[in-house]
C-alpha cells in the first residue's frame, strides 16, 4: 500500500480480476461471489475512498478454452461493475 506521502503521485489503481468464484451465483442469486484471492478487489475500496482523485482500470477475462454450452453467466466486467457501483 503506497504511503500517504506518494499516493499524491498516483493517478489511479489497476485492479486485475481473475479471483471470481462461481458466476453462476450471480445469475442465480445476484451476488458477486469472490474467491481465495478477493483482496485484489477488495483492497482498492478502501484507498479509493480516503483518494477520492483515484481513478479505477479493471482487467478481467476469460481463462476457458472451451465455452460451456448453456448460456455465458455474466461476464468479469459486467460483475466488476456490480461489485464497485452497487
């Protein structure tokens, strides 16, 4: 976490997703569900509301080499999306 001294230097906070648990949770039950690693979207909540001048970059994607056959469940930005601006 950068100090408070060098955070004015800072324009914003890259979030990199990939810490999704089931999307088929959402779809269900229209919560974002988070995995062993949700600090990486987490985290940035709490610095962007002490830095309000922070701009977000959120980076998800799709890791499958084969689609399912039913219907996508929402996709990494859609459920971002959600989780910050909710």
């Amino acid at each position: 976490m950068p100090t408070a001294v060098t955070i004015e230097w800072h324009v914003g906070v890259i979030v990199l997703w990939g810490l999704l648990g089931h999307p088929d949770t959402f779809v269900a039950y229209a919560q974002v569900t988070l995995g062993e690693t949700a600090e990486r979207i987490t985290e940035p909540v709490g610095l962007m509301l002490q830095h309000p001048k922070l701009e977000l970059v959120f980076s998800g994607g799709e890791g499958r080499l084969v689609k399912p056959c039913e219907p996508e469940p929402e996709s990494e930005s859609e459920l971002a999306n959600v989780f910050y601006l909710r």
